[in-house]
C-alpha cells in the first residue's frame, strides 16, 4: 500500500474522480493515473496516462458500468512513499514512472507514463516521490516505443521525448493539431543502428511543414517537433 505525505491541509488535496467502464476492483493506496478522456485508472503501462494521485477507497466497477457512473476519492499528496525494485540511494533526483498499482520503476515503458522525481531512498524496496506538477506539460518524461509495431500517439505524448529502437520499418502517427495548442513539443529518436525507416505521419488532415509524414532512417537521427496551432513545424533535426 502506498503511503502519503501531504504538507497542505488533508482535505485540499482531495477529490472525486469518475473511473471509465473496465470492470475492475480499486483498492486503498492504489496509485491512479487519469486517461486522455479524463477518467481515472490504474496507473500501470497499459495505456498513456498522467499521474493523477493515490486511490483513499475501494469501489468495484461490475461489467456493463458506463464510463463515470463511478467515482473514486483520490489523494492528491506532495510526496508519497512507493514500492521500488533495486532502490539505491544514488537513485536521488531520478525520474520514476509506473510500473503497477503500487509500485515505480526506472525504466519509461512504453507509454512513459511519468510518477515523479525521486526525493529520498527509504530502503532498498521504498522510496519517496514528488509526484509531478500537473501545472508543467514539459514535465512527462520519456517513452520508449515498441520497435516492431506502428503507434498511433495521443496527447499525452506532448512534451515527451520518444526513443524509438525500431527493428522494422514503422510508421507513428502523430497526434492530431486540434489536441495541441501553440508551442507544444515531441521529440523522436531513432535508437537503432539499421536501415529500417521510422515515418512520422500527421494525423488525418494535418501536415508536417505542408508534407505528410518526416522520415528519420539513420542510427541517431532525430527532429524536433513544434505545432503551431495549424501545422507542426520543424524546429531541428539531424538526417544520422
């Protein structure tokens, strides 16, 4: 069970929150993250999330509920201790990201969902987490893609930088303009050392400087993505 350290009044920091319609048990001290509509879930790495807070009830979704029928109370603590593998005390200042309801790792996942910064080791299997502050997009870390299979990214992904050991040629699709606002970034890397191409499509009616999709086809070659409200721009790349 995860454990809170709120350093604002207890009642502030927390809140009701719809859950979506999987059939699932929550339970006290599960970590929650909230889905791109809005819901909350487990904080796991079956889908993008952002960290929302820790579960203070346990409520059952029976099979057949409608997205936010039900809602959970959720904590929303300035720090909070959780289960970590191989804790070390040089581990301070790393990022976390979720691995299951109640436990972080090193390692972004393929959706790079982001817990916090690591503050403190408390032992080998425990540490202290500032989760991340809901008020900076640019906080969401990293995320590593499948290298064989095509991707189809969301909002979430914004800020993100996204590593991408392709063994194949893949295709990511980048999320759609109308879920961006001016200003917001993507970062891609290709990480391994082939021929095989990684192409960045836009969405559906959307352009990348007026074309369709950006190629990165050499070991380390990267681009920078801006949108603009109406088109991403290219901010810098490098061919490999």
């Amino acid at each position: 069970m995860v454990s809170r350290i709120a350093t604002v009044p207890y009642a502030e920091t927390r809140r009701l929150w719809p859950l979506g319609a999987e059939a699932m048990s929550y339970r006290v001290g599960d970590l929650l993250g909230m889905t791109e509509n809005g819901y909350a879930a487990l904080f796991d790495q079956r889908q993008p999330l952002r960290f929302l807070g820790v579960s203070e009830e346990q409520v059952q979704v029976p099979p057949g509920a409608a997205p936010g029928q039900y809602r959970v109370c959720v904590d929303r603590p300035m720090l909070l201790s959780v289960r970590m593998n191989n804790a070390s005390p040089h581990h301070v200042g790393y990022k976390a990201y979720a691995h299951s309801r109640d436990q972080v790792q090193l390692q972004p996942g393929a959706f790079g969902n982001f817990a916090g910064v690591i503050v403190a080791v408390l032992n080998p299997a425990e540490v202290l987490l500032a989760p991340p502050q809901r008020s900076r997009a640019d906080a969401s870390g990293v995320r590593i893609l499948p290298g064989d299979q095509d991707q189809v990214l969301g909002r979430f992904a914004l800020y993100q930088t996204i590593f991408v050991p392709n063994t194949a040629p893949i295709t990511v699709t980048l999320p759609p303009l109308s879920a961006t606002q001016p200003g917001d970034i993507l970062r891609f890397v290709k990480t391994t050392p082939n021929a095989y191409a990684v192409t960045l499509q836009a969405a559906p009616g959307d352009s990348i400087e007026g074309l369709g999709n950006f190629v990165l086809s050499a070991f380390a070659s990267h681009v920078v993505l801006v949108s603009s409200g109406d088109l991403w721009l290219v901010l810098t790349h490098r061919a490999g």
